[in-house]
C-alpha cells in the first residue's frame, strides 16, 4: 500500500508520480514525457 503520493509537474505539465512505500521513495515517470526526448530531466538525483 502507498503510504503517499504526488503529482509531479513542469511548466504546468504532467511529468510523473512521486510516492513513498514502505518508508521509501520512488518517481515513476509518465510514459508520454519518457518517450519525448526534448523534455529534460526533473532532477540530477531521479532516473
């Protein structure tokens, strides 16, 4: 079960999940943004 979740956005747009389970944290990007590879990354740290 996800002990949380949120929406990650840039520039107003749809990026992806954040989410904490089982006192960890993983983003999981959306497929559309993933595949575009004119979108830049949301951060260093994150896949």
């Amino acid at each position: 079960m996800n002990d949380l979740i949120a929406e990650v956005f840039h520039n107003e747009e749809p990026v992806g999940i954040l989410f904490r389970q089982n006192d960890k944290y993983f983003f999981n990007y959306y497929d559309a943004y993933l595949t575009d590879k004119t979108k830049p990354a949301i951060s260093l740290t994150l896949p």
